[in-house]
C-alpha cells in the first residue's frame, strides 16, 4: 500500500501523517486487534510540497540497492534536506500539530454552526476540511465573497475551491468566520447545483 502525503502530510490533518488516522482507527474499533502497528504502515509513503523537499518512506523490505538521493524540481541539495530538518524542529518545538487539530476542530464546529442550508457534508481532519456547495457557480460566488473579506482561497479541480490556513494559526482563526457568515445572505440569491469547496493546511 502506497499513501501519497504531499497534501495531507506534515501536519495538515492535526496528525504528522494523514495515515497515522487509519491506524489509530482500526485500533479503536477493534479492527487492529491482533496486528502489530508495524503491520498496519503503509508499505511506503511519499511526501512534498510543506516540507519544502520531496521524498518517500518505506518499509525495510522495500529498501533499494542504489545510493539515495532527494530529487524533484526543487529539490535535489543538502540545503533542501536541512530546511525539511529545520521544519521538522520546528514542527515539534512550537506543538503545530496539536493547534492544527485544535485550529481544525473549530473550524469544523464554526462552519456547522452557520447552519446555512446550502452547506452541505461538512467533513475534514485538522484543517484539511471540505464542505459541499449546490453549483459551481455558487461555489465561485462564495469564492469572490471571501476573498472580498480577505479570505484568499484558490482551484482544486473542476469543482473545488481552497483554502490554506497556515499550520502556526492560533484560533485567531476566528477571522476566517465572517468571510463564511458575510455570504449567509449573499448565498440565498443565486441559484446552485453542485459543487464542493475545499480547506486544506500549508505548514
């Protein structure tokens, strides 16, 4: 099994990796009795983007005969892999994990209290979080209304939208609130017909 972590590792889901949610899962449920943690690992897991280098991770079975090396268009030095070690320290000195699943958790609450009927299947981990909208329209709408507000948000496929809240945020996230309640009355003047919109973490 291969977990691809560019997006959702380094923190983005209020755990290191995404994957460390599955295990704890499977072990909540019962799911995981009997299997050591060893064996519910993905067999590798590749990673990027937040840690300013890229890479992979793998089981020891897995390991190449060949000399490594970290390549990708912007990778590929001794500088790249000391910055990845520098965020990594930092990562673990300042507890961003924890804020972001304390960042997410409020989030998460924050959009479900808005009560908006439009919104819909709100759903995420740390402050990779996504709801669903009516239209592609609408959804644009709610694009350009926030970003009105200051609330930068981006593309993510055909019917996606972004948002990238730093992993340093502290529940001043509050801010990001009235970009979603200062749509509540925009939202009833158009007509929507089915889109999603995206929150995901950078570091």
């Amino acid at each position: 099994m291969v977990c691809d972590e560019v997006q959702t590792g380094v923190g983005a889901t209020g755990r290191f990796w995404a994957h460390e949610h599955w295990s704890e899962g499977l072990e909540k449920t019962g799911q995981g009795v009997g299997t050591g943690a060893a064996e519910l690992a993905p067999d590798m897991v590749t990673f990027a983007k937040k840690m300013q280098a890229s890479g992979f991770f793998f089981k020891p079975e897995f390991l190449p005969p060949q000399a490594f090396r970290i390549y990708s268009t912007w990778s590929g030095d001794p500088l790249r892999a000391l910055q990845a070690s520098v965020i990594i320290d930092t990562i673990v000195a300042d507890h961003l994990v924890e804020r972001v699943h304390s960042v997410g958790d409020y989030l998460i609450h924050a959009l479900a209290d808005l009560n908006h009927p439009l919104v819909e299947r709100i759903r995420g981990r740390g402050t990779f979080i996504a709801f669903d909208l009516p239209s592609p329209a609408q959804r644009d709408h709610l694009r350009g209304e926030m970003r009105n507000q200051g609330v930068l948000v981006g593309s993510s496929g055909g019917q996606n939208r972004t948002l990238t809240p730093r992993t340093h945020l502290r529940q001043a996230s509050r801010g990001y609130t009235p970009g979603y309640s200062g749509t509540r009355s925009q939202a009833h003047a158009l007509n929507w017909q089915g889109s999603c919109v995206a929150f995901t973490s950078a570091s």
